[in-house]
C-alpha cells in the first residue's frame, strides 16, 4: 500500500468590500480542505503508514502557520 501526507488549505479571506457593501463567502467554501501537492510543493509518498506519519509529525512540528497534516491510503 501506499500513504500519501496531505496539508491543510487555508483559504483566501472570507470576506470583501466593494461599494460599502461586504460580500461574505458562503459557508461552503469555509470547508476544512487538504491537498497533496501544489506547483510549489514536494508530493510526499511512502511505502509504510508509520514512515507516512512521521513525516506529517516532522511537517506539522516545522509549519510556522500551524497547518494541520494528514496521512491518506491511496
């Protein structure tokens, strides 16, 4: 099997103001989303569930914006 680490995705602010008038964004799009990869980012794939967290604890202890990680089977 193979485990791939996801990072948390914050999303863009929630809100804006055009005209005096603040349009919030619905509350779908406040979901708590994780991605794999982006074009900036290593894609982290192990052979072991254990190795695969690992590197999630090691990520999420070095994340200055206090992402959360998670470990998938894919």
């Amino acid at each position: 099997m193979t485990y791939r680490v996801l990072k948390q995705l914050f999303q863009a602010p929630s809100s804006s103001v055009s005209g005096g008038v603040t349009f919030e964004d619905p509350t779908w799009a406040s979901r708590n989303m994780y991605i794999a990869s982006s074009s900036d980012m290593q894609l982290w794939q192990f052979d072991t569930k254990a190795e695969a967290d690992t590197k999630a604890e090691e990520l999420s202890d070095s994340d200055s914006t206090d992402r959360l990680y998670r470990v998938e089977e894919i």
